[in-house]
C-alpha cells in the first residue's frame, strides 16, 4: 500500500478527489461517488499490473468508469503489455489523469472524457469494476448487444459485494476463470468472463427482447398489473410512474412497495433481492408478484406512507391494512 500511495504521488492523483466532492452527487445514473477512498474508487497499479501481464501485448483493453484512469497511466509507462483505452464520465479526474500522463512525457491520447449512456465505445476486451446499478445495467445492455456481434471477454472486479453475482446472472455471459489480486480486499480475485457465440447471445437478446416489449407495452397502456422479471426491471422503472407498486405476498397475504425508487440487489447470486426505500426492506425477488399502477383512492394511502414513518407494510389483499410501528 506504500508503494501505491507513492505512485498515487508521483503521477499527482493523491489529493484530487477532495476537490470534486458533492459536484456531481445528483447525478443519479452515473457511478460518480464522491465519498470513496481512492482505493475503492479505482483499481490499484499492481492489481492493474496483473490484468494487462495477462492479456496479449498488441490487444486493447476498454476501461469502463476508469476513474483515474490507472490502467492507461500504467500502460504508458510500461512496454510489451496491452493498450487500454480509459473512458470516464467526471472531468476533474479526466483532467488529472490526462495531467499526470503529461507530466510524464507520455502520450494522454487513451484516456476519454466520455458520457457512456449516449457514447459507448465498441472493442474486444472490457474492464468493469462498478456497483450493481441502473448504470451498470445499461453498461451491460450495451455489451450484450455489441456480443451479438462478436465474441467479447470482460474482466470485472468486485465493488460493493453484488457485482459479480450480477454477472453470473447473465445468461449470455460464462465464467472463464480467475486471476489472484495484488491488493487486499474482500474478493480478492479479477473475474474474466467470455460471451456465448454471436448466435446464441442473439436468440437470447430477441426472446427478452419480445418479452420485454409486451410488458412495457402493457404497461404504457395503463393495464392495472404487470408481471416483473429480473431481465426487465430496470428498463420498466425508466417509464413507471413514482406512485407505481411492486406487489409481494407473505403469509398474511399481498402488500405494496414503491418501485421508482428500488433497486435490485445481487449480494447472493442463488437468491437477488429488490432494495426497497417505501417501505424500507430488502425482498427476496421471488417474493414479487407483479408491478400495479394505484387508482387514486390507493395513491393517497401510498403518498401518506412516505411521509408518515410509523407507516410500515400496505396490505392490498385479501383484506386492506395499514400495519404501523
């Protein structure tokens, strides 16, 4: 951790990050956490050494939310190890990056100030070390698609704890194998996945796709209830209402939590949860039944909910209940 702190120094990253906190905090699908250590932010130089000694010298390698761009700095400074290309949404660490690399002498072409969502690059071998999110999901979206194209590998590290059980989730993706990090950590490993041929990931893409499609259609077209699948729950959140429900049942029948606001959580991979804000709770997803739209009679109780914190679960059936602290 010296030494890392020390290259952290040579390169002029160390103390960048207290300029920007707060600046973009209200960016809520951009992974631009501004409370993280500079090594749970960024992936360290010697965890970096290891991935780029294991992929072929005359190869590229996409980082995606790069961060300070670690990956392309130590690139530069090292010959007969892969390219990588960094692509990072937040300036200030573009600018610092690109700073350190000119300080250097050495070329700051490789790193990109770029927004992912509407500009997302298309190559071979991917890095990723992001939290589950709708961020993330989108990321994924994008390579999946690109994978129907052509084979793809992704190098992924663990974040918050549910990362690489989202991985393991995609039906399109199979894991390779394991490289031991340098660093100290939970997961101490780099997780290296391969896509399934073209072909395949395409039949997949086209099944959710029309599966998708009918949800949302019904959903735009106020049916009362839709049903909810681990594939399409983001992409039904992008166009729900904030009065919509996520409806659960437990034994003593079937109640109500917002679904704007939740999210999923991939903590154990055999068994995701849904993060609820209104009620606060975290619900084995198999615990979800459909998403409803509220009439207006129900949406003043569910509105009422959030403002009222002896509120806890609304019971919609068999019989209506408010259960209170």
């Amino acid at each position: 951790m010296e030494k890392e702190a020390a290259l952290e120094d040579l390169v002029g990253l160390k103390n960048c990050e207290d300029n920007i906190i707060g600046k973009y905090n209200h960016l809520k699908d951009s992974y631009t956490d501004n409370e993280l250590s500079m090594n749970a932010l960024n992936t360290s130089f010697a965890d970096w050494y290891v991935l780029l000694k294991h992929i072929n010298h005359d190869e590229t390698l996409i980082d995606l939310g790069s961060g300070y761009s670690k990956g392309s700095i130590l690139s530069a400074l090292y010959e007969n190890v892969a390219n990588v290309e960094s692509y990072e949404y937040i300036l200030e660490r573009v600018n610092s990056s690109k700073k350190a690399l000119r300080s250097l002498e050495l070329s700051d072409k490789t790193i990109h100030h770029q927004n992912l969502l509407t500009n997302f690059p298309e190559g071979k071998n991917y890095f990723m070390y992001l939290p589950a999110s709708v961020f993330t999901e989108k990321m994924l979206t994008h390579l999946f698609e690109i994978a129907c194209k052509h084979q793809i590998c992704l190098y992924a590290v663990e974040s918050h704890g549910d990362f690489i059980n989202l991985l393991k989730s995609k039906k399109w993706l199979n894991l390779k194998e394991k490289l031991s990090l340098k660093t100290p950590r939970h997961d101490p490993s780099i997780y290296i996945f391969n896509s399934l041929d073209p072909k395949e990931c395409l039949s997949i893409l086209k099944e959710t796709h029309n599966k998708n499609e009918q949800t949302l259609t019904n959903l735009k077209n106020k049916s009362e209830t839709v049903m909810c699948s681990i594939n399409n729950f983001y992409s039904l959140q992008e166009i729900s209402k904030a009065d919509d429900q996520i409806v659960f049942e437990d034994e003593r029948g079937q109640w109500i939590g917002d679904f704007k606001e939740s999210s999923l959580c991939f903590l154990d991979h055999k068994k995701p949860h849904i993060e609820l804000q209104y009620p606060k709770r975290r619900i084995p997803f198999t615990k979800a039944i459909k998403i409803l739209r509220p009439n207006e009679e129900l949406t003043k109780t569910i509105r009422l909910r959030r403002e009222n914190p002896n509120f806890r679960k609304i019971y919609i059936y068999p019989h209506f209940f408010i259960e209170t602290i």
